[in-house]
C-alpha cells in the first residue's frame, strides 16, 4: 500500500483511516482497473473542500506565528528549515545524508513521508513540507 508506506503506518492501521474517512464522506474507494489487487482512494468534493479549508487555516497559522520576524527573516527561516527537512529526511540513499548518518531526532518531528520521487517530504510542523 503506497499511501501507508508513506505516511509510516502499517496495512492495519491505513485501512482504518480510509474507512474513517470514508466513513465521514471524505473520500471514495474503488478498485483499481488496472490491478484489481489495488485500491484507488479519492477525495471527494467534500473532501476537497474541507482540505482547502485545512490549508486556508494553516497558511493563517503559519503567516501569525511567523509575523514577529518580518517577511525578509520568516523567509529565511523557511527556507532553513526546508533544508534541513530534505537532508534528514529517511533517503532511500543512505550516501545523500551527510556520512550516511541518521537522524536520531524523535519519530513526530522528521517526515512521515519521503522526498523519493519528487514526493513532499511531510512534517510534524505546519507549512514545512519540502517543497
């Protein structure tokens, strides 16, 4: 299952989440036509719509927090943190993180995806997913 490798949880647990959503009519499930092994999972337009919502408020969130600092020094900071995301984010190559070295910070702030194919590597902090 790609969404749960992704967000680093196992088969069990991602099932429980789509029926959760499902459940609230967030998304829709369907087989997949070409690999009827595979599930496809949808956002629906309720869906859609509480996700752009979720967005309008972290952008809000994130312009409050960041306000003290102005907009030259909050960009900065962004853009620092974006690079720290993408170096310690788990790589499929151990060799692009700096001496192969592993993060040891705790599981909730590295990226519970990864930044492999292009992917945005996500954050336990808002607005901060590598871009």
């Amino acid at each position: 299952m790609e969404a749960a490798r992704r967000l680093g949880v196992d088969r069990t647990t991602m099932v429980a989440l789509v029926d959760a959503l499902e459940g609230k009519g967030l998304v829709e499930r369907r087989r997949s036509e070409e690999d009827r092994r595979r599930n496809v999972v949808k956002l629906t337009e309720r869906g859609r719509r509480v996700r752009a919502d979720a967005e309008e408020a972290r952008e809000a969130a994130e312009r409050e927090f960041l306000a003290p600092l102005g907009e030259k020094d909050a960009a900065q900071l962004v853009t620092a943190l974006r690079m720290l995301i993408r170096t310690w984010s788990r790589p499929e190559d151990p060799r692009s993180v700096p001496s192969g070295r592993r993060s040891s910070a705790p599981r909730d702030l590295l990226p519970a995806g990864s930044t492999r194919k292009g992917q945005p590597a996500r954050t336990g902090i808002p607005g901060l997913q590598a871009r």
